[in-house]
C-alpha cells in the first residue's frame, strides 16, 4: 500500500518506521529537515521536505485514489487544510487525521465530513491512563468488541493462586466464570499456550475479561492491590491536562508542572485540579509533597528523559507505582520492569489504531501488544471471510503462533473451544505473532 505521512515527528516518524517494515511504499513530508534525517536512511520511507499542505507537495508524493494520507502533523490547522485539499484536488483513498485538542473537533467534521477517522492520540493514551488507575495491577487494558471484552495483562506473582499450576486448573478456580489466556510473555519471549501450560512467577499473562471481571481473574495470577487513592501527574501539557480533566472527581490530583506559562494554562483550564509549578524531578520538592503518600505517579511530559528521571526518584521516594510515557523505543530496553512498573508507549497506541485501516478485512479493532511482538485484531465474518462460515475452529487447524480465544456474537461473548462453530456476522478475536500468520488465515478465511 502507499502512505503518505504528513509530519515527521514523534508521532509520524514513528508511525512510518512501523509502516514500512510491512512492505508499504510509505512517504513522509515534513518542513523540519531535522524531522526527515533521523527516518531517510529508514528502507521502505521516502522522504520529501516541504509544506505538508501544499498541492504542489502533495502531488510530488504521488498522491492519489489509490494512496492512504495520514495527517499526522503538530498543526490541526495544516492537517485539516491537507485533509481538504488531498480529498479535494487529489481523491485520496482515505484520509486520516490528528486533531490534538477537541477545539476544532465539530468544525472539522463539518469541513471534513470525508475525512475516513479523526485521530487524537492524546485522547487514546489519556483514556488507557486511566483504564489502569481503575484496575490495579493491570499492566495493560484493551478494548474490543465495543468495550465488551478487554485484554488485559498483570505479571503472576507468588501471591496468586493459579501461579505454579496449569491454566486448565483455572476453571476449577472460576467455576461460574470462562476466561482464555491467549499468550505469555516470559523470558523476553511471547508463547501462546495450552491448557497444559504452567503458569510461572514472573510471567506477563495476557487474558480475555468483561470489565467486571478484571479483578476476579487478576487474583488467579497475584494479591489484588488496594484501589488507588492519590494520584500525582507530571506535565501539565496535552495529555496533563487531558487525563487531570478526565480523573479529577474519582482521584485526589495533584499536577506538577516546571514551566509557569504551561501552569498557568492548566490552571485556566482546569477547575478544583491542585497545580504545583515546580520540578517533578527534584527531589527534596517530591519529599516536601508526601511522596509516599502517593499510589500512582504519572509521567506525562513531553521528554522521555524528564518522565524517566521523575519516575525513578518517585520510586526511590517511595511512591507505590509509576506510569510513565515512553516514545523512544531504544529507552525500552534500557529501563527493566523492577524499576519503572508501568511503560505506555504513544506511537504503539497511535499505530495500533491507524493499523485498522491498512489490514485487509473488516477491521473493527486492532492492537499491537508487548512492543509489537504481537497483535490483536477483531475481525468481522462478512463475504470477504465466508470460506470460515460454519466451521469450527479445529477445522481451520491454525498454527501455534494464531489463536481465536473468544468471538462476540450479537450481544454475547463466547470464550472460543476446538468445538465452537463460527457464523456469519461473528466477531472474531484473533491473536498472533506476526502479519505472516494473520495473512495465512485469511487465505483459509477465504
């Protein structure tokens, strides 16, 4: 497929290093040549420098019927200017675009209305914050099916009542409730299990619930953890801003913030929200602010190396647990899960949902999971995919890297079984390893 990315920063860089390595013939264009030197040398990205909107730039890349545009500017206005004018002048296939701020949101779809999805990843990233301060433990919250079946992940310690045994001994455990654990991550490795599968201490175990749920199966895998009370949030940007709205009346808050004009901005912002204009890093400030006190501390700001440094001195302090946001993949791998609990990465939640409208099928959802190593995708059983009308699921013999734990039929959830049958309208939950397994079912689905 060609893409053609405006904007080459954190968010469309990253999104265009991702899309290439799936054989797209992806384009970035961008007016900081600082943005285009550190994807050019990436295979599979062209890069042109210019204005993202201009027509004359547009038709450089190539844009037509055929081309998917994402809009993934800094600028809202540049993106929805580009928006038009690529639907407009060129007949762009589909259109996507990021809108950071809900201030443009219903002009735009008057303006726009051809635009094929409106992305606001501090929106995404914000609503998964806050699926996690609801659910402790919880190391990752996936929605599907409309928000009827989540994915969720937790790390099996001693204290958990499954750890150490098979996970078919957990229907024992759950007699009144089904739940299937479609992977593992263990050893820097991701397994997909059998019923005959141990589950280890240490493991990061991902599996399928209804939101009330959640905690029934988290307490197979370890102690449940008090509900969280106290909330400390550092960076009063965007996304600050946007989570401290969303969680004001269920948390006490307090923001932190270094910059006094972003401060000040919150503060217009945000009604009965405690805004502390200081470092989050400093150290003797976090003491003097009853650091230990505090159940979550989330770093938000815009520097990786800020919300890295904050957290681990929230951590020596004596905070209980610390959400951090992470747009460099190379940081991954440098910060272990002893030292910062929680990672949450912007660029895997924003191509997670651009993703939808690059696989092939009816996409409702997709996510990637534990920095890409695999993914989730619900897929609806339509004409396209008839060749799995009325089977079962043995008779597609999928391989152990696929699996197809649990299918939404009309307003019910079935845990998938060998025996369960597939019909026409199902949404299927599909989990595998990488595009190679995915695009040999859909050659069964056929």
């Amino acid at each position: 497929m060609r893409i053609i990315i405006l904007g080459g920063g954190s968010i469309g860089g990253s999104v265009a290093k991702e899309l290439s390595s799936e054989e797209n013939d992806v384009i970035v264009i961008d007016n900081n040549n600082d943005h285009l030197e550190e994807i050019k040398n990436k295979e599979g990205i062209a890069t042109i420098l210019g204005d993202a909107s201009s027509p004359g730039t547009l038709a450089d890349a190539g844009l037509n019927s055929e081309c998917l545009l994402l809009c993934l500017t800094d600028s809202e206005e540049t993106n929805l200017l580009a928006s038009i004018v690529g639907k407009e002048q060129f007949n762009a296939g589909k259109i996507i675009c990021r809108l950071k701020g809900s201030e443009y949101k219903e002009v735009a779809l008057k303006i726009a209305p051809f635009v094929d999805y409106f992305i606001n990843p501090e929106d995404l990233i914000t609503d998964e914050i806050r699926n996690l301060l609801h659910h402790p433990g919880s190391l990752e919250i996936l929605d599907f099916a409309e928000g009827k079946i989540k994915l969720v992940s937790v790390y099996a310690k001693p204290s958990g009542i499954l750890v150490g045994r098979q996970i078919k001994e957990l229907k024992n455990d759950l007699p009144d409730y089904e739940t299937r654990i479609p992977a593992i991550y263990r050893n820097d490795e991701l397994i997909i299990p059998s019923g005959d599968t141990t589950i280890l201490e240490g493991d990061e175990v991902f599996f399928i619930a209804d939101e009330k749920h959640i905690e029934d199966v988290t307490k197979e895998l370890q102690k449940l953890e008090n509900k969280y009370i106290n909330i400390y949030i550092a960076g009063a940007g965007n996304i600050g801003r946007s989570l401290a709205d969303k969680i004001n009346n269920e948390f006490n808050i307090k923001l932190i913030e270094k910059d006094i004009k972003t401060s000040e901005l919150a503060s217009e912002k945000l009604d009965n929200v405690l805004i502390l204009n200081a470092d989050a890093a400093d150290q003797e400030f976090l003491a003097t602010e009853a650091i230990q006190d505090c159940d979550v501390f989330v770093a938000v700001t815009q520097d990786d190396e800020t919300n890295v440094l904050c957290s681990l001195m929230a951590k020596k302090l004596g905070t209980k647990k610390t959400i951090t946001i992470i747009n460099k993949e190379a940081y991954f791998d440098l910060v272990g899960k002893n030292e910062l609990d929680i990672i949450v990465s912007p660029v895997q939640i924003t191509v997670s949902h651009l993703l939808k409208y690059i696989r092939s099928g009816s996409v409702s959802n997709i996510h990637k999971v534990k920095k890409g190593m695999a993914e989730a995708i619900e897929l609806t059983v339509d004409e396209s995919m008839k060749g799995l009308k009325d089977k079962t699921i043995s008779d597609l013999s999928l391989t152990g890297d696929i699996t197809i734990p649990c299918i939404q039929r009309d307003d019910e959830v079935l845990m998938a079984h060998g025996a369960t049958e597939i019909r026409e309208n199902d949404h299927l939950i599909v989990f595998y390893k990488s595009k190679e397994d995915l695009d040999l079912f859909y050659n069964k689905a056929k």
